[in-house]
C-alpha cells in the first residue's frame, strides 16, 4: 500500500519558498508544489531544467533536412520544370520554403514534445489536491519513504505549520 | 504593483490573487451584458453581408469584383495585406512579454493574440476567394498528384506567402490556447455550471499546476514565443515580397519588405490600443490596463509612424534618384500629385503626422486623443494598401490599359463581413475567456519576483 503524502496548503508563495529551503536543509524530499503561477523562485529552488529546448533543436534539424530533401526531390528529380529560365535547382529562392518549414515544423515538433512529457491531452481528467490551487493556493507535496517514523511525520508537519501553512493534512 | 523609473506605476492598486481572478474573469461567470447582445446582433448582421457576398462570389464567379483586364489584384488584396498588419501586434506582444519578459506587455498579450488569429482568419479568406474556384484550393498544397505530378512552385513567392500564412495562422492559434491553459484550470475549479466546468476542463488539458509542468510549460512557451520572433518579421516581408518581385512600377522596390513589416507592427498595435481602452471601459479593468500601459503603446506607435514617415520619404526620394520614368511618374504624378494624390495625402496625415501628436504628454495619457489617433492610423494604414496596389495597377507601363478602380458591392460585402467575423469572435471571446492573463498578472504582482 502506497504511503500518504504530507501536503501542506500555502496562501504566498514566499512561504512556500522559505519552507523548501528549511525543509531542503534538513534533508527532506519535496515531491511537488502545485502553483496557480509560474513564481520563478520556485521553479528555481524545485525545479529541474527542462530538456524540452533539446528536442526543439532536433525536430529543427529535422525539418532543414527534410524540406531540403523534400524540394529538391520534387524540383530537380520527380518533375523538373523549367520557370522563366531559372536552374531545377534553385537553392536561393528555396531558403524561404525551408526556413517557413523550419519553423513550423519546430514549432510542431515542440508542442508535441511538450505534451508527451506533461501526458496533458483535452479531456484529461485534473488531479487537483486543492481546489484553489489554480487560484489562489499553493500546494506542497512531501512524499513519504517507508521507513519514515511518526515522529519525524510530525516535525514535517510542525514545520509546514511554522512556515505559515493553512492547512497541513495527509493524502494519497 | 509595479514601479518603473520609465514607465511609472502600472497596477494601480495592490491586489490579492483572488481579487484577480474575480475581477479579470467576471465576465466569463456574470450576466451577459445588454452591450454584449447589442454588439453580437451588429456583427452577425455584418457577417450575413459578407457570407451573401462570399456566396455571391463563389456562384457567380469573380465578375461580380471590381476587378478589370488591368486591376488584377483588388479591394481583396488592399483588405488581405491590412488584416494581416493588424494580426501582427498579437505576436509581437508575445515576444515581448514572453521572450524579454516586458511586464507592460502581459495585460494586453491575449486580447491582442486573439486579434491575431481573428485578423490573420480574416486575412486568409481573401486570396482563397480570388482563386475563384475556391473548391480548387487544395491545388496549392504540395502532393503527389495526377498531373504528372506536377509540384508546386517553390520558387514562387505567392507559394511561399501561401506557406507563411498557414504557419502564422498556425503559430498564433497555438500560442494563444497554451497562453490560455492555465486560466482555463483557473475557470474549471471555480464554474458552478456543469457545462462551463465540462468545457474548460476539456480544454485545460488536466492543467494542475506542478512544478514539473510550469518548467516544461515556460520552456516552451519561450521555444515558441522565440520562434514567433523571426516568423513575424518574416510573415509581412513575403507578403511584401509578393509585390516587390513584380516588375510593375511603385512595387518593384526593395524597401517594400521592412517597410511592410514596420507597417504591420504599426497598424496591429494601433488596433490593440483603440480595443484595448473600449474593454476597458466596458468590463471596469481600469486597475489592470492603466494609463502607463497605454502610454506604453502610444511610445511604439510614434516610433513606427517615423519609420513610416521615412520610408515614405525615402520611396520618394529613390523614385527621383533612380531617374526611371516610370517610377517618378508613379511616385511623383500618380501618387503625390495626381488622380491618387487625395489617398496619398490622407495616408500621409494619417500614418506620419498625426501620431506625432503622441509626443505630447497630455495627448499621449488622454484616452479620447488615444481613440481618435488610432483610429486614424487604422483608416491610414488602409489607404497605404489601397495607393500601394491600385494606384501602381491602374497606371501601368502601357497608357492604353490605363483605367480606374471602383468596388462592387460584393466587394464591400467581404469587407464588411470580414469585420463581422472579427467582432463575432472578439465578443465570444471577451464573453468566456478572460481577456487579461490572470495567472501572469499574479506572477507580476509578486514583488518577490522582480
């Protein structure tokens, strides 16, 4: 059986910041924080660096590629036409298709990514653990290790208290 | 509250996150206005106008135009290049507000992004009604086909404008509704009614708000808001580059591209300020878009009208210099002194002399002088597409083809129901979508995260 998170409910997030770093020095694992903003502080103290930039290079290079090979397939290989005299392969006047398609297709390739990390799609059902938390609240989340004892439970909690937390409950 | 030494103070008064909520949403959980209903019957009537006149077009065929052996390219065209100018400022205020993190920018960034993709909508229904036989749309698209298959041509800029539009189009819709996922988590926890709750949870995508989730969410919001950089500045230069590749005098220039891009910047802010104050107004966010946040706006605003007023210049300087009959007749003459001389001097006032008003601080915080000049710009910025296309097409290298335009009533039907497109989704949207980003308004109300 899964052990209960500790979940402690904030009104500021300066508190929340102030309690990740007490918490933070004692050693303790901060699962999550929900947000109803982006508060940088946060994000910087909790945070990792997103890889998603990484696959917008690829999904870049990829579309370079690609539309390159696409054009020239078409233009100089498939169906050659000749307009107005000018060369099949034309690569100046191409760099505007391939740069479009650079960005589209990066573009694309970056949305994709995004919701294949978050596993956010339409419809997808909200695991909310406050209903204000898009509002108004913030919500830290401290998992449990197994052999967590109930004294250390209560010194976390006390400790949620101390930094000005609202609430202080146990949830799976 | 946000203080700086520049701009002054922008919130103008201290608000809880709460308070945010319930004052920028108000609109999506209250009653709807009786202005809303008398606003939605105006714009449905102006979009029954337009879809008679598409109808018309399409039926009957592209006689029913305005357009003649000479005049090729139209009141269509004149109305495509100013939509596009106007969807320009939604995607520089994302820049903005996204990429160099300007605070000023986060109150007006999703009204203008949902102009944007209005505007751009509005736009695209243009060139794909000049095709005549819209139902051969797809011909444009490049796949293997019957025809031998014969590609597309991609080395043709009216392609390349083709491609350009569809990605803006694209990149702004998707812009605007990841912009819009956290306030719609926002709505689904507060809506009462089953539906609204149904619908913005459908649509926020499970959005809860972790950690995990804002670092993945800013990365790509700046992915995106840096690729929409180069993409805007690149939208309004191809389709500048659709005329500036002609050879017809007053279009084969190669100032056409910043000249239209600038233009763009200039129009789409103008139309953001003259919307922005009516919302305004009408939904009491006098706390959220101030004075200093318009003030900001009229800033860009005189910037872009000397740009404009220079390059106006500079096309008359080279079309002297350059010593070719043509141009100086189609710079000097046709335009500056003659049959067109009332249009160009209308953009003229319109585009590089009125906004100079805007130096003057009483003018610049005056909400009335702000709605007139905006307005000006609007009408200034239309007639700079209507000299640009017929007044070069009219009066081209042959006397004998010389001729006139006028527009038909289908014409001004498409027109009319382009606008009514346009205020049909803006009232849609004011009504269930709240038209300031509530959750970057409670991150820039945060001192602690200046």
């Amino acid at each position: 059986m899964k052990t209960p998170n500790i979940i402690g409910i904030f009104d500021n997030d300066d508190q929340v910041v102030e309690a990740i770093h007490t918490l933070k020095s004692k050693n303790i694992k901060i699962a999550d924080v929900h947000a109803p903003f982006a508060s940088h502080h946060i994000l910087k103290d909790l945070g990792k660096e997103s890889r998603i930039p990484y696959g917008s290079v690829l999904a870049g290079a990829f579309a370079i590629v690609a539309t390159f090979s696409f054009i020239y397939w078409t233009s100089v290989i498939n169906y050659p036409i000749v307009f107005g005299g000018k060369p099949n392969f034309s690569f100046p006047a191409w760099v505007v298709v391939i740069y479009l398609m650079t960005i589209l297709l990066t573009f694309i390739g970056t949305v994709i990514i995004f919701q294949m990390r978050t596993k956010m799609n339409f419809g997808k059902k909200a695991e909310l653990m406050h209903i204000d938390s898009t509002e108004d609240k913030f919500v830290m989340i401290i998992e449990q290790d197994a052999d967590i004892t109930e004294k250390e439970v209560q010194n976390i909690k006390k400790m949620l208290s101390d930094h000005g937390a609202i609430e202080v409950r146990m949830d799976n | 509250m946000i203080n700086t030494l520049v701009r002054g103070t922008f919130t103008a008064r201290e608000k809880s996150f709460r308070q945010v909520t319930d004052e920028i949403a108000r609109p999506t959980y209250s009653k709807t206005a009786k202005w809303w209903f008398a606003g939605m019957t105006l714009a449905t009537l102006m979009l029954l106008f337009g879809l008679w006149a598409i109808y018309k077009t399409i039926t009957v065929g592209l006689g029913t135009w305005g357009l003649n052996n000479s005049v090729g390219w139209g009141w269509d065209i004149v109305n495509f290049v100013w939509w596009i100018g106007i969807g320009h400022a939604g995607t520089a205020f994302t820049i903005f507000l996204i990429v160099f993190r300007a605070r000023w920018a986060a109150v007006f960034n999703r009204t203008a992004e949902a102009m944007t993709v209005l505007a751009v909508s509005c736009a695209g229904l243009f060139p794909a009604l000049h095709l005549g036989r819209i139902w051969l749309i797809f011909f444009i698209l490049p796949y293997p086909n019957t025809r031998g298959p014969l590609w597309v041509n991609f080395n043709s800029p009216l392609f390349w404008d083709v491609l350009a539009i569809t990605t803006y189009l694209t990149l702004s819709i998707t812009l605007w509704y990841f912009g819009m996922i956290p306030d719609l988590a926002t709505l689904r926890d507060r809506s009462t009614s089953k539906i609204k709750k149904a619908l913005y949870g459908f649509f926020s995508m499970g959005w809860v708000g972790s950690v995990k989730n804002w670092v993945r969410y800013e990365a790509m919001m700046k992915v995106l808001g840096g690729l929409a950089a180069p993409l805007v500045i690149s939208v309004h230069s191809i389709v500048a580059l659709d005329f500036a590749i002609s050879v017809i005098p007053g279009w084969h220039t190669t100032i056409l591209p910043p000249y239209f891009f600038i233009g763009a910047i200039f129009s789409g802010f103008a139309m953001v300020l003259t919307l922005t104050i009516i919302i305004r107004k009408l939904y009491n966010l006098q706390d959220y878009i101030t004075i200093p946040h318009l003030e900001s706006i009229t800033r860009v605003l005189i910037f872009g009208s000397l740009v404009i007023g220079l390059a106006y210049v500079t096309e008359l300087f080279v079309a002297w210099y350059s010593g070719w009959e043509f141009e100086m007749f189609t710079f000097l003459k046709n335009r500056a002194t003659g049959e067109y001389s009332s249009a160009f001097w209308i953009m003229v006032f319109c585009n590089a002399i009125a906004p100079q008003a805007f130096w003057f601080k009483r003018v610049r915080t005056s909400i009335t002088w702000m709605v007139i000049i905006s307005i000006i710009i609007n009408i200034g910025m239309w007639y700079e597409r209507f000299i640009i296309v017929i007044s070069s097409l009219t009066h081209t290298f042959l006397p004998a083809t010389w001729t006139s335009f006028t527009p038909t009533v289908v014409d001004i039907g498409i027109y009319v129901g382009t606008f009514g497109i346009f205020f049909t989704g803006m009232l849609l949207f004011l009504r269930y979508i709240p038209s300031i980003a509530m959750n970057e308004t409670k991150a820039f109300s945060k001192k602690s995260d200046h």
